[in-house]
C-alpha cells in the first residue's frame, strides 16, 4: 500500500505546541466569524449593538432584534479557502416580561486545496484535499433586562484523508452584563471538551495509530463602550489559554495571553468604517510577530420589511504575502 508522508505530517505537526494558537488544533475556528467580527479586530466578546451573532459569546443572541442572516467567502493565500453562514434573533419566552431569549445557528466550513501527495518513493500520485467544519447551535437567555447568559453546542466535523476523518462536540459558555447604557461586559469560555481523534488504521493496516489533539479552551473577557450619539462602539477582549500536549514524552506547553481592540463608527447614515488589531501576545518573545491589522467597511440599506447590506474586511496576515479578505452578504428581517 501507498505510503502518504502528507497523513504523518499534519498529525505530527498537530500534536506539537508552538507559542501561538495558530499550531495546535482547531486553529481555523479562531480566525473569527463574518467581515464585521474581523474587520473589528475579533474584539467582540461584549459587543451587543448592531449584527450580532453567538460565534464571540453564547450569551449575545438575545440582544439581536432582527432576523439576522450572514452568507460569507473568505479569499485566502496558500491554496486556502473559508466560508460561513449564520442566523440569529431574539425572542420572547412564554410568560416572559422581563428580558428575553435568543438563538444562534452557525456554520464554518475551511480547507485547503490543491495538496501535493507521494508516495512512499517520493513519487507524485496526484492532488488531495482537506476540509474542517464546525456546526454550531447557541441558545441565549435575558435573565434581567441587563444579564444574559448562554451556551454553545459544537460539532466539528474534520477529514483529513480518505477514511481519516474526527468527529466531535464541543461546547461554549457566555455571560453579557450591561454595566451601563453605555457599558457592556461579557465573558466567553471556549472549545471546552473539544478535540480531535484520529485513525489511521485504514491507511497503514496494524501499523496505524490513533491520536487524540485536544482544543485549546479559550477564556475570553471583553469591554465594550457605545459612542455618544450613536456615532459606533470601541472594545477590548483579552483572552488566555493554556494547552499542554505530549509528543515523544516530552510536555510542550502554550500559554497565550492575547490583547484585541476594535472599533466602528458611522460617519454617515447607513455605513459603517471598522478598524482593529488581533492576536497582540503579551507571552510572546515578538508581541508583534502574530499580529493581524485589521480594516473593514460595511453598508446596509433599508428596504419596506428587510434589509440588505454588504460586509468587507481586509487583514494584514503577518506570514502572507497577499492580505485575507473576507465579503459577508448581509440580510434583516425586521
């Protein structure tokens, strides 16, 4: 049978820790969610206002009034690919006066094509590719008018090859207080039980292996503060993770303390000008060299019952020639 190098290199490389939560597991699931989310740095753990969906915090659904729907396509470098779609509205409980609840249905689907596959004798035996989903479905609750909390169900869904595929759930956590009318506070705890377990005993017969890649659990804790006059929102997220896997019986471990800022005003009725920075580690050596910058702009158009919009994000990838953009169609029920 036909050795594939390209099986041994992503299990290896999956099960070692490097500084930066881009190595280990599940690294696609962090990039963030819709043109808005990153165009604004990710800093939108406590952000309330505007299209909102349960992907940063479980708990922010039950702000969301409209009938929220997102169709996304990110344009990647490397032979990389990401798109996804969400929907999320608030609703009434039955009985319910105070507050309010939520829910969120999400779906991220990313790969990467045109992978060069060998043979055991270096020879090219064609083009593979992989594919990574996560599935998710949040519920959210308004408690008092200015708690909510929140829960995310997460199905990952991976194939790596022919018959070494993972499957697996995982969950979320969130709260959002409002401090003030101007204030928001949440908190998010991430990826918990999530992980991948891989097989290759389809491939290499008795001298397969099965490896368990555990997630890295994120906590997130953000700020966020609306402008007066309804001018836009600012925020802060910093979050922390810290991951311990075992390769060759050695213990690596990452701990990662991230800093993430972001912004968007409304210089004019309808549009939106977003900026930020993500993944500013105060562990790491070069607090710079993982830093994305951020650009976005949006506009949205109010028709009789719905409306309609366009979401666009630029971010300058540290490691990439070429920028990742990201396009989100944007539609409203109201």
């Amino acid at each position: 049978m036909k050795k594939i190098f390209l099986i041994l290199f992503f299990l290896t490389a999956a099960n070692v820790s490097f500084a930066q939560l881009g190595g280990l597991p599940g690294s696609f699931s962090r990039l963030g969610f819709s043109a808005r989310g990153m165009g604004m740095g990710n800093a939108m753990t406590s952000v309330i206002t505007g299209d909102v969906m349960g992907y940063y915090n479980p708990a922010v659904s039950a702000f969301q009034d409209d009938h929220l729907i997102n169709f996304g396509h990110s344009f990647m470098s490397l032979d990389r690919t990401m798109n996804f779609i969400s929907y999320t509205k608030n609703f009434k409980l039955p009985k319910q006066t105070d507050g309010g609840a939520g829910i969120t249905f999400s779906w991220i689907n990313a790969g990467v094509s045109n992978i060069d596959s060998r043979d055991g004798d270096g020879f090219p035996i064609g083009t593979i590719s992989t594919n990574e989903n996560q599935f998710m479905f949040a519920p959210s609750i308004r408690v008092s008018p200015n708690v909510a909390l929140g829960v995310g169900f997460k199905l990952y869904y991976s194939k790596l090859y022919d018959g070494v595929k993972s499957t697996s759930l995982g969950f979320d956590i969130g709260a959002i207080v409002k401090a003030s009318n101007r204030v928001n506070i949440g908190l998010a705890i991430k990826d918990i039980n999530s992980q991948y377990k891989w097989s290759t005993s389809s491939i290499y017969n008795e001298n397969g292996a099965t490896t368990t890649n555990k997630f890295p659990v994120l906590i997130n804790l953000g700020v966020s503060y609306l402008l007066p006059k309804d001018f836009g929102v600012v925020s802060i997220d910093f979050e922390n993770s810290s991951q311990t896997v075992n390769q060759d019986g050695t213990d690596y471990k990452s701990v990662t303390d991230v800093i993430r800022m972001g912004a968007e005003v409304s210089p004019i009725k309808f549009l939106k000008l977003r900026a930020g920075f993500d993944r500013f580690d105060l562990k790491a050596t070069d607090k710079f060299g993982n830093t994305d910058v951020n650009f976005g702009v949006g506009y949205q158009i109010p028709l009789k019952s719905y409306i309609v919009g366009i979401d666009y994000a630029f971010i300058m990838e540290p490691y990439s020639n070429e920028p990742f953009q990201t396009l989100t169609a944007v539609f409203k029920i109201r």
